[in-house]
C-alpha cells in the first residue's frame, strides 16, 4: 500500500506537473476580419515585395511549405512583428486560414507582397493573405460573388506540424561573419544563442553570426524560450558549398481547436460604420421579379411601383456562405403608415453580384422560411427562422410583400442572430493581435495588473515569457516581481523541500 505521505507527495508532483503542462496550451486566436487574395486571378496585378528564402538554392522544393504547395505571403506591414524594442520577421510561420467552406488551410508565410485590384490599390495596412488558385478556391468551395480576387476568411497563428525538423543554412561568410538562415520551424524564431549571447535577424531573415574556426553549437530559440539544437555547425563556407544542417529535435506541436468563418450579422443598423465591401450585406428591391434597384443604407425606403404588385425586399451579402449553418435567425423591424402584406421570406444564391440585374441568374436555395410579424402602431416586427437542415451556400434574403401602390416601407434596423455553434466563441478579435505592438511577453491571469489592459480577454497573442525575477503586466511589460511573492513561492519550495526529506527518512 502507498503510504499517506508517500501519495500526498505524489499528488503534489502531479499536481505540479499538470500545472506546467497547462501553461503549455494556447488557445487559438481567430480573427475574422482577413481577406483571401487569389494571386493567380486576372482582377489581381500581384507583386512579391520581400521573398523570405530566395537566398537559399532550389527553395521552391527545399522549403516544406513550398514544396506542399503551401506558401502565402501578407503585406508588408503585417511581415514584421513588434516584440518590445525588437523586430521579428515573420518567415516560416504557419496560418490556419477558415473561409465560408470552413475547411482550415494552411499556408506558410514566404514573404511580403504589394498588389492592385483591377488597376487599384488596397489600403496599405489592409488585413489580407496572398495564396495561390488552389488554396483560395479551398478557403472558398469555389464560391464567390463578383469576383475570384478576394473573399473574407478568418486567420490564425497556427503551429502546424511539418514532421521534419527545422533546417540551419550557413549561406555564406566574410573573414568576420556568418551568414545563416533557418527553415522547416513552425514557430516564429526570435533568436540564435550562440556561446551565450544571443542573436537576432536582420531585415533580410538571416542570422550574421560571428566567424568561427571550430564547429559550434546553436540554440534555436522562440518567442516562448522554446528551444532546439543544431549540434557540430561549421559556421564557414567553402567553394559557394552552402551547408544545411538539421537539428536535433522539433518544436512540439499543440492540439488546438479550429477556427470558424465568421460572416457579418448585422445587415442593417444605423450606428453601424462603414465596412469594407467584401464583409458587408447590401440592400436592393425586386419589382415583380423583373425589375431591380439598389436602396441607399443611409436611410433606406422602399416604395412600391405598382398597385398589386409583389416588391421584395432584399439583402445580399458580399460572398455566398452556408447561410441556414451560420445563422439561426433573422429579425428586422419596419416602419409603415400603411397596410403591408409579407408572402414570404425565402433566400438565394448569387453566384455573380455584377449579373444581379438578371434576375434569372438567382438560384432558388429554399421554400419560404417559417416567420412572425408583430405591429405595434407604425412598426412592424418581423422574425424568419432558418433551417438548420439546409446545407447549400447562399447570400441574397428576399422578403416579399404586397402593399399599394406609391406606398413606402422604411427599413429600421436588420440582423441575424448567429447560430448555436458560435455560444462557445463570445470572444472576436481581430487583426489588431496579429502583432505584439511593442509588448514583451504573455498577458494571462496572472500578470500583474497596471490599471489599463493591452489586450481583450481571451485575444491576447504570444508575446513571449518574461526571465526569473519578473512578471508581466497587463500592459505585455515585463517587471519586477512582487517581493512578497518571491517569498511565497520561495515558501513553497522549502515546504515541499522538508517532505522530502521527511518521506526519505522514513
């Protein structure tokens, strides 16, 4: 039998155990205002700014995420992060990328790149991805609307398992200097350690490491102080012979739960800013089903043409999703001085918004949904369920109905309530926590609190850890600890210390 002490001590050490484990978990930050560009589409003049390994011979097949067929690149401004007073490139990290198939791609990024959209440029700092033909009709299931250059998708930094350990290159040397590069990581590298001092990137994503006549040993080192080894590394090069060495282990890689496609719910309310067109519903009105016409959202009236005539009243978002698995519920609420019949609430798929105008191009994807309406004096309240059973991409809601002729109906405000699987997701971020912003390590639970927070709850990026004696504030700086809490964990340890001792002694 175990003695008492004996499984008190074991439960500890468990406990201790687990404890470290956990802190070893992250939870996926998944920011849902990206855009897809499709470099391989005719809408796109894309132009690689800065290629991360084109230093490296045959890249294209000695890259994993090249030679998968996975590279991508973001713009400029998103390739560098800004971890306290440093600059880190980008190159090598993985995305997990979730458009309106919701089926997670992965891409590496390789790079930066500047590109226009039918002759015009993109804001600068735009939230946008760069991936080749293949992948972004896999973000898409082939579907969008008017064109196949960009589509929304949420993003997140991911750590995909490449089941090949990273690569060093030592590319070349001066009589001082080393030039090296590293490749096949799926983390961020933030340093080389080398002899005890560290080494970071330059704007090129290489390590100039000092010249040395004996072969060394290297510390790959990541924003968590995760580390593997390159062991025996001759740091020159002989006859343009560029040398690849392979460490000695991989960065683990994390179970993390997937992201989801987070389209717009709010199709209409006055207190909502301009969006980009691509991540936007917009309003339009159907004369008997011949006629067509676009409605202002900023104060949108429908009138009706023509005495017994059906108008629809329409919403149609920028990219086909699979509408009834997003949403569960639609409600709006009008406003009217005149009798109003709805018929029906139905929804549509649009392959091509720019051939709205030929109503023959809407493809019918349901029945009429079950719906309520509510007057209370001139307004009226209206609610359309989905069904949850219906599967089909679509992004145009038609409400019909019947009124008199020159009478008008006022849209007060239209939204669509998310569906079941999003109760676990309350928290969105966004592109904001691609970036460390000059922070220096995690904000969790236990940073110390400063009065004022960085970060959301629950969107705060991997920043780093702060070394022994410090702890990190909710402001993502690293300070020093509490005294009194060195003493307690101090405390701790002679406790556990004289149990120890005290179960040996037994």
């Amino acid at each position: 039998m175990l003695h008492p002490i004996m499984f008190t001590l074991s439960f500890c050490l468990m406990f201790s155990f687990t404890m470290s484990q956990s802190k070893n978990a992250f939870s996926q930050i998944c920011m849902p205002d990206f855009l897809a560009i499709n470099m391989d589409s005719s809408d796109v003049n894309a132009e690689i700014k800065k290629e991360c390994y084109s230093n490296i011979p045959n890249y294209k097949h000695e890259v994993k995420g090249f030679d998968i067929k996975s590279p991508c690149y973001v713009n400029e401004h998103f390739l560098d992060v800004n971890k306290g007073d440093n600059r880190v490139k980008r190159c090598g990290e993985w995305l997990e990328l979730v458009g309106s198939s919701n089926i997670p791609v992965y891409c590496m990024i390789a790079g930066s790149f500047n590109f226009t959209f039918q002759g015009k440029p993109f804001p600068p700092k735009a939230a946008v991805v760069g991936v080749s033909k293949n992948l972004f009709n896999i973000i898409t299931k082939g579907f969008y609307a008017s064109t196949d250059a960009f589509a929304q998708m949420t993003v997140a930094e991911t750590d995909f398992d490449l089941n090949v350990s990273p690569s060093l290159w030592v590319l070349n040397n001066t009589t001082t200097t080393s030039f090296v590069q590293i490749t096949d990581s799926n983390r961020i590298s933030e340093f080389i350690e080398l002899n005890g001092t560290v080494y970071q990137t330059n704007e090129d994503n290489i390590f100039e490491l000092p010249l040395s006549s004996k072969n060394v040993i290297l510390n790959l080192v990541t924003f968590l102080n995760e580390k593997v080894r390159f062991e025996n590394v001759q740091l020159t090069v002989t006859n343009n012979q560029i040398k690849r060495y392979v460490s000695n282990a991989k960065f683990r890689t994390f179970a993390l739960e997937h992201c989801i496609y987070i389209a717009e719910n709010v199709i209409y309310s006055p207190q909502v800013s301009d969006k980009l067109s691509v991540m936007r519903w917009y309003l339009f009105k159907i004369t008997d089903g011949k006629t067509y016409e676009w409605i202002s959202d900023t104060n949108p009236i429908f009138r009706t043409e023509k005495h017994e005539a059906f108008t629809s009243m329409s919403f149609a978002f920028s990219s086909p999703i699979v509408m009834s698995q997003e949403f569960k519920e639609l409600s709006f609420e009008l406003k009217s001085t005149t009798d109003i019949s709805i018929q029906r609430i139905s929804y549509y798929h649009v392959k091509d918004m720019a051939l709205l105008t030929n109503l023959k191009t809407l493809v019918n994807i349901t029945g009429s949904m079950n719906f309520k309406t509510q007057r209370i004096g001139d307004i009226i309240q209206v609610k359309a369920v989905f069904d949850a059973a219906n599967k089909e991409f679509g992004n145009l809601i038609s409400v019909v109905y019947l009124n008199n002729e020159g009478d008008t109906v006022t849209l007060l405000s239209a939204q669509l309530s998310r569906s079941d699987r999003f109760i676990n997701r309350t928290v969105v971020c966004n592109s904001t926590e691609f970036d460390c912003r000059g922070t220096e390590c995690n904000v969790d639970d236990n940073s110390k609190d400063v009065g004022q927070r960085m970060w959301t709850v629950g969107c705060e990026p991997a920043c780093g850890k702060c070394r022994d004696g410090f702890v990190c504030t909710t402001m993502g700086k690293c300070v020093v600890e509490d005294r009194g809490n060195l003493r307690d964990n101090g405390r701790g340890m002679w406790l556990l210390s004289v149990v120890i001792g005290f179960v040996f002694l037994l």
